[in-house]
C-alpha cells in the first residue's frame, strides 16, 4: 500500500462526498435531528406530572376529598376535574385526546364509613406506556395506604384498569392509527420530492410541456394515485393487525376523508420541496428535514400527551397532527366531531398547499 496515494486520493474522496448533500444529510444531519427529537419528546419521562382527569360522582364527599389530596401528595398526577354529567368519562377521554382518568363511584365516602368493599375506574391509553405505568403506580400506592389506614391491609378500596375508548383495545389498536398516517405522509412526500426534481433535471417535464397535458391535470393525476396506494395501505395495515395480532379495529367512513385530504396535502408538499431545490440530492434533504421531525412529532409512535408542553405546541403546528388525531377519532373512538373538525382543518392545509404546488410549479427552468 502506497499511503502516499492514499494521501493524494483521500481530499478528492472527501470532496466528492461533500458535494452530495443527501449522504451529508444521513451522516451528520438525521443523528442530530433523531437526538433532538427523542431528546425533546422523553426529556420530562419520569419528571413531570400525568394529567389525570377526576370525574367524582361521590358529591366531592370528605372521603373522596381526602383520597384526591393523597393521590395528588405523590407529585405523579395532575388532577383536574370532569363534570358529572359529561356521562362516560371514557368517552370524553377519548374526544379530547386525553390519556387517563379516575373514576370516584356514587357512595364512595359511605362504603368506606361502613367498611364495605368499593371500586374506583381507573382509565389509560395503553398505547401512553409511560403515563399508564405512572397513573396505575401513583393510584395503586394511594389505594394502598388507605387500606392500611382503614382496614389494616385488607382490599376495602380497589381500581378496575380500563382502556380509554374501549376495554377491548390493545397496544396495536392504538398504533394502527398512526401507522396509516405515517403511510399517507411517507409515500407521496418521498416520492414526489424524487419525481419533481429528478425529471426537471432529465427534462421530462420539458418534454410534458409539449402534449396537450396541463400542470394541474399531471398534479391530479399523481394525487389519484396516491390516494388509491393510501387506500390499500389503510385496508392491509388493518388487515394484518386483525388477522395477526387480534386488532379491533376497523375502516369505517370517518376514515375516508383523511384518505383523500391528506394525500392531496403532502403530494403538493413534495412537489414544492421538490420544485424549490436546484438538484435532486438538496431536494431529498429537503424533503427529509420536512418529514422526519413531522414523522416523530404528530402521535405516529408516540402519544402527543405525553410530550412536554412546549413540544405539544410544535405538535399542533404539524399537518400530519391532524391527520392522525382524525385517524384516532375515526377508528378508534368513533368521534365523528372530532375526525370532521381534524378534516377540515387538514383540507384547509391541503388546498393551500395544493393552489401553491399548481401555482410555482413549472414545465421548464426560468
């Protein structure tokens, strides 16, 4: 080996490597973006309070009272407060994108005057690990020491675990939801972020230019296919979580309009980022710095409750936010206010978006 080459070789490798800002992006850019991402969502893990919305049917008896100040002595909670007659706090849970609640039954106070078993309902989101294991600890240790109070260790007071939405829900129906959503962004924005700025570059659309096909008509045509691809993505994610793993969800008509809008949102996102960028390498940064925070930081593998305040407003800032809470409302808990008012924020997005693609994207180069 003649390390003299290898010398003279190794600053020509190096500018080769620089020039490509994609390879760039992979080695130093996604490590950093990945590490402030995680960082920011698990960096109160362990530290900060769960909310826990209290629904108290017991008429904020001195019983119910003085087991709500204990729960809250273990620093764990937040308590706030649900009226009674918002009827099923699971379903309200489940309309406000809350991750868990505590029920207080009628006759609280007076089953423990009179030392007769009671129950307490006590709701988590299972796909929130880190809130349910902190709400289930904090009420387990509050129940617990007012057994040993009134009845020297016996089960006089106990909770029932329930899933907010359903009982039957599991981890996997909770993340299929997100899971569609990270489908309906991946696919077109990757794509068209390729397509418009490596065919401008081979002079495709040069060639485009001279049919009879308009800007609109082509943008319209790759829009339908990728609402058809998210259509058999939504069917085969909700069929294999069912068939494989139990899931109990299904695709019902509060989940179409997400797989129309939201594609219509991120093809026109793409084509800009990709109509934007002088070479097809800068364009895929481009399309990468877009999608990866968006990817992590709208509820696709991890609840938006249980990031950090500030986090949570990045969160709402985020187109793919709204498509995912309308997935969660249309699957899950079938809230069709909900899933209509993420809809039409999402389409109010998209047609932005959309009227901005058909507007700055060109045939040919200025």
């Amino acid at each position: 080996m003649n390390f003299k080459r290898v010398a003279v070789y190794f600053p020509a490798f190096a500018k080769g490597y620089i020039r490509n800002p994609l390879g760039l992006f992979f080695a130093l850019v996604f490590p950093i973006i990945l590490i402030l991402i995680f960082g920011a969502v698990f960096s109160n893990v362990g530290s900060s309070q769960v909310p826990l919305a209290v629904q108290n049917l017991d008429h904020n008896s001195a019983a119910s009272q003085e087991f709500l100040k204990a729960l809250n002595a273990t620093q764990a909670v937040q308590v706030s407060f649900v009226s009674p007659t918002v009827g099923n706090l699971s379903n309200y849970l489940a309309q406000n994108n809350l991750e868990a609640g505590l029920v207080i039954p009628a006759g609280f106070g007076a089953a423990l005057a009179n030392h007769t078993p009671v129950h307490l309902l006590v709701f988590t989101n299972p796909a929130a690990s880190s809130s349910t294991g902190l709400v289930l600890g904090a009420v387990g240790g509050t129940v617990n020491g007012v057994n040993l109070e009134l009845a020297n260790g016996q089960p006089l007071l106990s909770f029932i675990p329930l899933n907010v939405g359903s009982q039957l829900y599991t981890y996997v129906d909770y993340l299929i939801p997100g899971l569609i959503g990270f489908s309906v962004l991946v696919s077109p924005m990757f794509s068209m972020v390729n397509v418009s700025s490596m065919w401008r570059r081979d002079n495709l659309f040069r060639q485009l230019s001279l049919t009879p096909l308009t800007r609109s008509e082509w943008l319209t045509a790759a829009l339908l296919w990728y609402i058809f691809l998210s259509v058999i993505s939504a069917f085969l994610l909700v069929g294999v979580g069912k068939f494989l793993f139990g899931a109990h969800v299904t695709i019902t008509w509060l989940v179409v309009p997400f797989l129309i809008v939201g594609p219509m949102l991120f093809v026109s996102l793409g084509l800009l980022a990709g109509s934007v960028s002088k070479t097809p390498e800068s364009a895929a940064v481009i399309g990468n710095i877009i999608t990866f925070p968006m990817m992590f930081l709208s509820g696709t593998f991890f609840p938006v409750a249980d990031f950090p305040p500030y986090l949570q407003n990045v969160a709402h800032v985020l187109p793919l936010y709204y498509v995912i809470q309308g997935l969660n409302d249309g699957i899950l808990f079938n809230n069709a206010a909900g899933a209509f008012q993420n809809a039409l924020i999402t389409l109010i997005i998209a047609v932005v978006f959309f009227v901005l693609a058909v507007r700055l994207f060109r045939w040919r180069d200025e």
